[in-house]
C-alpha cells in the first residue's frame, strides 16, 4: 500500500551509511537527533557547495520521488538537484541495496542517457512532467521551485504552479496525502509537514532547521538554497530516466 511504503521512506534515516566505528563521531558533530541524515546532507553540501538547511530539503524530496518512482507504473525523471541526491545515495552502493530491499522491497534502478538524442531528450521532458503532475496529486501541493525548478536534462526552469487535483471520491487509489485522514494510528495530513510547502529546512526527517554542524562542517550558512550550480560527482549525461520497469 502507498501509506505503508511512505511510512517506511518517512522513517529511513541513511543510518547504513554511517560505519559502526563512526557512529560516536557522528553523533557527537551531528547531534543525536538523526546524525545520519545531517552526515548525508553535510556531505552532498560540501561537495556540491549547497547551504546545509538546502541539502536536507532536498534529501526530503528525494525521499518523495522515490515514492513516485515505486508506487506507480510509470517512469519517473528526476530535477537536476533530486539526481544529485539520488547519485549520492547509489554510491553508497551495500547501504542502497540494503534500503531497495527493506525499505522499498524491490529494486529502484538509474538508468542514464547513453548516447543524447532529440528523441531520448523529449521523453524526458514528457517524463519530467508526468513527474511533477504525479507529485502535485500525490502530496497535494506544487513541487518547490528551487529543488524541482531545473530538469537534468535542460537549463531552463520549467517547473510552473501545477493544478493540485481535487481529492478522488474513494478507493485503495487515493492520492497519498488523502489516505492519512487522522483515522487509526496514523496522523492526518494537516499535521504532516510533507504535505505543505517547506521552506524551513526542518522538514520530516527529525533533521531540524539548523545547518550548523560545528567544526567548519556547513559548507555556507548564507542562505537557505543551493550555493552553486557546480555539477561535480553527477555521472548522467544529459538526462537521467528513473527507476520502473
């Protein structure tokens, strides 16, 4: 079901990413609070200059295009931002394995251009925007501009106010916001920060809002979005397709 896939995702924290032997490390530079996800985004901030508030919201969206990619049958294609995310995780290449597995149970695989085409270009574009369309319905708001806002395989900005649908009468195929009514065990969808517009940084990872991590560890505090368009460390040419089958 799509609530218990979220929940799972929800409640993936990267702690396989952290060596044993670092775990005391981490914790005490990070904090106690979800020291592995802040390790994650640190790293991706450093590498790629990002502002650390900026790289634990995109790991947050990251999280939601998995979702989009293994709860429904069509081919997701992430933003450029969401695909550096996504390189950086598959490098940890046990942990990955380990979180397609328990977490997603299936296999979630990149599949890159190979050779640039017009052809191969406009599929991706119809991809991206399928995406985003998918992403308004599912979590009932407008992917945020500066993590979504530039595709992979283009410079140009098209992400646009998507038309948040209206909620389906009912049935096992109610868009995932709409599923978390408040009823049972789970929270409503009004207390769930995933399903509004975050620009704080805190989202719902338990990553909080700060992105000082001590030690010279943020790589710029400045301003809460990415600090550079530096494309280092991301292997795709010009478009990456997502996982599907």
């Amino acid at each position: 079901m799509k609530k218990d896939l979220w929940l799972r995702l929800r409640a993936y924290h990267f702690a396989g990413l952290v060596p044993p032997n670092l775990w005391d490390h981490v914790s005490e530079v990070f904090g106690s609070e979800d020291a592995s996800t802040r390790a994650f985004a640190n790293k991706i901030a450093r590498k790629h200059r990002w502002n650390g508030r900026f790289a634990l919201r995109a790991i947050n969206e990251y999280r939601k295009f998995v979702f989009l990619g293994v709860s429904g049958d069509s081919i997701v294609t992430p933003s450029k931002v969401i695909d550096i995310v996504w390189h950086e995780h598959l490098l940890f290449t046990r942990p990955y394995r380990e979180f397609c597995r328990d977490v997603l149970g299936r296999d979630f695989d990149h599949h890159p251009e190979l050779i640039p085409s017009d052809e191969q270009t406009g599929m991706y574009a119809l991809q991206f925007d399928a995406t985003l369309d998918r992403y308004a319905s599912e979590f009932h708001v407008t992917p945020p501009e500066d993590i979504w806002g530039t595709p992979k395989f283009t410079r140009t900005s098209t992400v646009t106010r998507r038309e948040v649908p209206v909620t389906p009468g009912g049935g096992a195929d109610l868009p995932l916001y709409a599923q978390f009514d408040g009823r049972g065990d789970h929270p409503s969808h009004h207390d769930m920060p995933e399903f509004h517009v975050d620009a704080s940084g805190g989202g719902f990872s338990g990553g909080g809002g700060g992105s000082d991590w001590g030690g010279g560890h943020d790589a710029d505090s400045s301003s809460d979005s990415g600090a550079s368009s530096n494309d280092g460390g991301s292997g795709c040419s010009s478009g990456c397709g997502g996982g599907g089958d």
